[in-house]
C-alpha cells in the first residue's frame, strides 16, 4: 500500500502544484488543507507517513504545527517549506523536530528527493520501533 503524505498551505496554487507533482512522479497517496487547525484532526482520522507544511499560515505558523505533530508521533516527518527562508528559522524548525527545510521556489527534483528521503527515514524509524518492542518482549520471557 502506497505512503499517504498530508500537505498544509494557505496558498491553494501551491497545493495544487506539490499535489501534481506527488500524483505524476510517484505512488504515493496526497490529501490537502489549506486549513492549518485541521491538520490535528486529520493526523487523528488518517494514516499519514509524512507531512508537508508551508511555513506562514494564518492561525498558527508551520513551526508551532510542527510542535503539535511532534506530541501525536514524535517519528512522523515533517517537511517545513517556506518563501520566507532564513538560516535562524531553518535552524528552528530542524531543532523543533523538522525533517527538512525547503524554500520556495523549489525544483521538482528537490521536493521529490526529500519526500523519498523522508519517507525512507520513516520507515526506518517504524522498523527499529518494532524491532526494540520484539527484544524487550523477549528479553521480559527470559
């Protein structure tokens, strides 16, 4: 079953486009708000693999949605995508738990690396989470 990834942007063009993007290059399953309060609901009703959010939004910014995702699941990667880039706030999405940062205008190539980056990562991450359950079931029979 293909990875669902959630992108969040007040600019419906730009959803338009990152949805494009995703749906002609790859496998992956795309589902898109231009609302960011929605996004806790949708994280809770959904099964997503990675988030794609714009920076400035009206109602929260990307980096206090991206603390709110980091409390529901702490693994799930966030990818920050912003036309407002500076290295200070690079710097605090990525200490804040952000996978990556990306400033608009970005090229195809790049987001779709990422995203295939991310998704990796994710997976792996999942994988070791299983993995210390299996060991510490075993070790609790020992």
């Amino acid at each position: 079953m293909p990875e669902n990834i959630l992108i969040v942007d007040d600019e419906p063009d730009m959803l338009k486009l990152l949805s494009m993007i995703i749906k002609d290059k790859t496998p992956y399953g795309v589902t898109t708000t231009n609302n960011p309060l929605e996004v806790l609901e949708l994280l809770k009703n959904g099964n997503f693999e990675l988030i794609i959010a714009d920076l400035k939004m009206p109602g929260i910014d990307g980096i206090e949605l991206l603390g709110s995702i980091k409390k529901m699941d702490s693994d799930l990667p966030v990818i920050i995508i912003t036309a407002y880039g500076t290295f200070e706030t690079a710097t605090e999405a990525l200490n804040k738990g952000g996978f990556d940062f990306i400033t608009k205008p970005f090229r195809k190539e790049q987001i779709l690396y990422t995203i295939d980056k991310a998704l990796k990562w994710y997976k792996l991450q999942k994988e070791n989470r299983l993995l210390k359950q299996r060991l510490q079931s075993l070790e609790g029979q020992g």
